[in-house]
C-alpha cells in the first residue's frame, strides 16, 4: 500500500470540495434537547411543522407589569398598585342638630308606619274574638236558663221545716193554688247557713201552668198575715240574676217605671211606657244608652 502524505489534510466532501453531489453524511439531525416537547405529548396538539423545534415563552419584565386601575385592587400584582394619596385620606363629614332632628323625624315615622301596619290587623282580630265570644257566652248562658226553665226560688221561708215539699205545697196553698206532691219533681235549700236569714228553697215544678201561677200570685204572699216576708222568684243564672238587679235599681232610681220577669227574660218599660227586652249585658247597655246613661264599670247601672 503506498504511503500517505499525513500532512496533507483530508477535505471533508461537502465542504470546500469541488464535487457537485454533497455526501449523504453532511446533513446531521440535530439532537433533542431538554426544552423541547416530548414526540408522544405534542404529535397531536403541536401546531408547528417542525416537530423538533424548541418553543420558548416571552418573558415579560416585572417593571412591565400593566397598573390596574384602583376599582380592581384584587387584580393588581404586589409592588405594582399604589394607591392614590386622596383614597387613604378619611373623610369629615359635620352633621347639625337640625339634621339629627329631621333623621330621628323620618325613623319615627317609619317605625310608627310600621308599628301600625303591624297592630292594626290584631286589633281587628281582638274585636273579632271579643264579638264572637260574647256570642259563646249568651249561647251558654240561654242553654244554662233554659235547663232552669221549670225551677222556683223561694226566700224567706223558716229553717224550722225540714220538709222543704211541705212549706211549697203550704205556699201554694195559701195562695189558693192546686199544686200537688206529684206536681213537685225535687226540693232542696241552697246556700250557705247564715243566722241572719234562712236559706232559699229551689223546687222543680213539672206543671208548666202551675208554676207561672205561683210566680205571678207570689205578690199576694205579703197580704197573708202571719207570715214572714216570703218571695217566689223564677230560677235564674248568675248573668240573668244580675241583670234583674240592674233593672231593680234603674226603677229604684226613677230611670224606669217598672220591671218584670217572664220565663227567664228581663222586661223593663221606661217612662215612656216603651218595653225593653234584656238577656244580655249588651242589651242592658243599650237601654241605658237610650235612657242617657252612661253605662258604669263591669256593665253595673249607675246608682245616681
């Protein structure tokens, strides 16, 4: 093998040779390197031609950073924002006394407003209420009267008969009327003892018509000599009873020219001879109304 010149370099063909064709060794792939993307992750999302280019993204310098405007705080980068020197300087607001006036004015009558609107409608619902359990009260009590339909009060008989039976056959008696033992269904005192007067008698008639005789012939009971002051009065309830004494006292005081009581209702006929019907305290209070009175606590008739 002939000897070689090693002094004389060797051209690289490709590179300052003369042949026109270049050796297929002088175009090398460059190899990856670590900032660019994997094949697998970007084979299908990475827009560029060249799979092996590198991509880099701008920087921008932090002295670049945009000034966000004061309304968006909550957007601006730290050491970016500063806020204007008239933002952190507190504001002096002076309020008079006329001022003070007319806000406590306008929050008093805003509540007042609304204080209204709010007891209003449980006024209405009070009177409702009230209305209707008065209408409960006299319904009751007509039921109560009308159990004592058939009962008879008798006062100021002696405690010396034990025989209540006995002293209403002797009234009805003297009183010409022909009740018998059978006519009475029951007879008993009532009351608590007292030694001052004797205890009331409450007998229950089954004769329709000889009770009302009794009750309508009882004041003929103060014309028998030999007897005590004995009064027979119709049995009532304790609203009725009271009512009775109103109507008493109204003629008492020369308010009305008479009273009377008929099955369980109250008849009063004023000085005009005009006859009024009570069966409630509601009644009585428009009857005084009409007479000019004014009607007096707890629904009592005034004693002037």
């Amino acid at each position: 093998m002939p000897e070689t010149d090693l002094t004389t370099k060797r051209k690289r063909p490709g590179f300052g040779s003369t042949d026109s064709e270049p050796s297929p060794t002088a175009f090398q792939v460059p190899k990856k390197t670590k900032d660019t993307y994997p094949t697998n992750q970007m084979s299908n999302q990475s827009p560029l031609s060249d799979p092996h280019q590198t991509l880099q993204a701008p920087i921008t310098p932090l002295t670049q950073v945009p000034q966000y405007p004061q309304q968006f705080p909550q957007m601006a980068f730290h050491g970016a924002y500063q806020p204007s020197p008239q933002s952190s300087t507190p504001h002096q607001v002076m309020i008079s006394d006329l001022d003070v006036q007319r806000i406590a004015s306008a929050v008093k009558c805003m509540l007042v407003s609304e204080m209204h609107n709010m007891i209003e409608p449980l006024k209405n619902q009070i009177s409702t209420l009230q209305r209707e359990n008065e209408l409960l009260k006299n319904e009751l009590d007509n039921l109560e009267m009308y159990s004592r339909r058939d009962c008879i009060r008798i006062s100021g008989v002696s405690e010396e008969k034990e025989n209540t039976d006995e002293a209403v056959l002797e009234i009805a008696d003297k009183l010409s009327i022909p009740l018998q033992q059978s006519d009475i269904t029951v007879s008993h005192r009532v009351g608590p003892t007292s030694s001052n007067k004797p205890r009331q008698i409450i007998a229950r008639i089954n004769n329709y018509d000889l009770k009302h005789q009794l009750l309508k012939s009882s004041k003929d009971l103060r014309k028998i000599s030999g007897k005590e002051r004995v009064a027979v009065n119709q049995d009532l309830t304790k609203t009725r009873n009271k009512l009775a004494y109103d109507a008493r006292q109204l003629v008492k005081n020369n308010k009305a020219k008479s009273t009377f009581i008929w099955d369980g209702k109250i008849f009063v006929i004023d000085n005009n001879n005009s006859k009024h019907k009570i069966l409630s305290p509601t009644d009585m209070n428009k009857l005084l109304i009409h007479l000019g009175i004014h009607p007096g606590p707890h629904d009592s008739v005034p004693c002037g």
